[in-house]
C-alpha cells in the first residue's frame, strides 16, 4: 500500500469514549481526494511492534486540505485504539494509506437507506457530504446503546431524513419497519456490529431485497487464540503465530509482505493459497463464501487463524 508521512493537526474528543484526530501533510501540500465510505489504514509504532489499523474517513470527501478519522477506545483491544487515544499528540508524524474504498455508494441507486450502529456511523458522515453535492434522497438511522455512545450526533446535518435510536430510552431501532415500504430502486448500506449486519440482511431477504441492494461494512480486529506454527512452502521456513498476534503481522515481522489493504477481513487482497492443511483454519473473514472455508484451501491471514499439525501457505 502506497503511504504519506502526515501530521498529526487536531485532536477532538467527541465523547468519554470517541476521539476525533485530524491528520495533514506536514508542508501543507494537497492530499488526494476520495469517495465517500473510503478508509485509510493509520501505522502507529508502538515499542517492537508496528500496529496498522484501518479507520474510515469522516472528512469532507473533497477537502484535500487534511483527512479525518473518529476512534472509539477499547482499552480490552489489541492496542490500536489506546495507542491512539493515550500517547498520540499534537504535531506527531505517522504514516498513513491513500484512502481505498470498499463502501461507496451505488450511484445507480435512487434512494439511499443507511443502517449505522455504534462506531460504525463513520463511514456514513463522509458519504452525506457526497449525498449533500448529488441531491440524492437518503435516510439515516443512526443506532446507540445510550446518548454517550452517540458520539457522532454533533457531526450529522440536523434533518428529518435523520433518525436516532436510544436504546436506554426505549427507542431501539425496528429493522422491519425501517425496511419495509421504501421505494424500489432504494439501496441499504449497513456498518456496525456482525450481529446488525446479520439482522439487517435477514430482514431484507425476508421482505423480498435484492441482494444486490444490500451493502455493508465491517472490518474485523484479528482475534486472539492459541499459537501455531506455519511453513512457508516456496522457501521451507516455518514461522509462529503469536497468541495476540495475527498470522499477517508474524509474516510481515518475518520479513515476508503479503498483499493488503482493509487488514479486517474485507477486501481480499492478502488471501493467500494453503499448500496443506492438517487440522482445521478458523476463519473470520467476511470474504471467502462458506464452500470455500470448507475447502480449507484457501486463508485470509489478517484475521484467520489455524489449530492442528500442521499448516503450509503458498509463500
């Protein structure tokens, strides 16, 4: 992935748990503009280890002038977020992606219906800026476990087409009345927890969507679990896979660079080929189809781990 050194320009808490940082080139020069639902990947050099974390884009998708991200603190992750909101300051150089899209709007849509929980509002803030430019009708359903956790509320246009749902305050949002009845031609975009995106998308088959209306986002953090060991085939190495560390990052700490770029099992760029395979990969990407996990043949490394005898990657 191609990377810029860019300056660290305003930091802005939004809640007790969600930051806003602002990142610009160092000597004020343009950085490329984007698209709406775009991403940018943020390396933070944290001791011995290099933690690259994908974050979506909540800046105007036009304004070359600096790129921002929100980031929530989950002090029980793998220490991205703390990195970010505990030791980042004013003025810090970090690298950063050029922004890669794997959740833009379907133009051909004539309506759009956004389904947001928690965090995964993100996305949604860069795309009404687009959706403002096209004068395309939208709705926005933006929901929370409770008013704190809205973080994003200050930044969205104040517009009936915008709807907020507390579920503390006895407001939880119902997918069934929010899917039913739209115009045909509409396309929902869902990003937030694997269990909304599971919702929205039984729901709407269950009304009769076309699959090819629905979209939807989730970069999934690597999970931890047990160590194990993997052959590189084209050389013979054999390297191991750390209990908090993903199978990407131990190749990437042995030197090997696998191909990538959402680094949450989401876009398919680091799938990678496996030569043999005796116990059983645990997949945890929203990539490869059911048939092909069962096939054991094939591995996303930034989110899938292995437990058995033996495992042999085509690297």
């Amino acid at each position: 992935m191609i990377t810029q050194m860019l300056r660290v320009a305003a930091i802005t808490p939004l809640s007790s748990y969600v930051t806003r940082f602002r990142f610009e080139h160092p000597e004020g020069a343009a950085l490329p503009v984007f698209s709406g639902g775009a991403h940018v990947v943020v390396e933070m050099p944290d001791g011995a280890v290099l933690r690259r974390n994908s974050y979506s884009l909540i800046s105007d998708p036009v304004d070359s002038s600096g790129y921002e991200i929100a980031v929530r603190r989950e002090d029980a992750g793998r220490g991205g977020s703390r990195y970010m909101h505990s030791r980042l300051r004013l003025g810090d150089l970090l690298r950063v992606t050029v922004p890669v899209n794997l959740f833009s709007l379907d133009l051909r849509a004539k309506r759009h219906l956004m389904i947001a929980g928690g965090i995964g509002i993100t996305p949604f803030l860069a795309q009404l800026k687009q959706i403002a430019r096209l004068h395309a009708p939208f709705e926005l359903h933006y929901a929370v476990r409770s008013r704190d956790e809205a973080a994003a509320l200050p930044l969205l246009p104040d517009l009936p087409q915008v709807h907020l749902h507390v579920s503390d305050e006895g407001n939880r949002m119902d997918l069934g009345a929010v899917l039913a009845g739209q115009p045909l031609g509409t396309h929902v975009y869902t990003c937030g927890p694997e269990g909304l995106i599971d919702a929205v998308a039984e729901t709407a088959a269950r009304l009769g969507w076309p699959k090819g209306a629905l979209h939807s986002e989730a970069f999934l953090s690597p999970p931890p679990g047990a160590p194990f060991d993997v052959t590189l085939a084209r050389s013979g190495r054999k390297i191991t896979v750390g209990p908090h560390q993903s199978l990407l990052e131990a190749l990437e700490a042995a030197g090997v660079q696998p191909d990538w770029s959402c680094r949450g099992g989401a876009c398919g760029r680091c799938e990678t080929a496996v030569i043999r395979c005796d116990g059983h990969i645990e997949h945890h990407d929203h990539w490869l189809n059911d048939a092909e996990k069962a096939s054991q043949t094939r591995i996303m490394p930034c989110v899938s781990r292995f437990s058995g005898a033996d495992l042999a990657l085509d690297l």
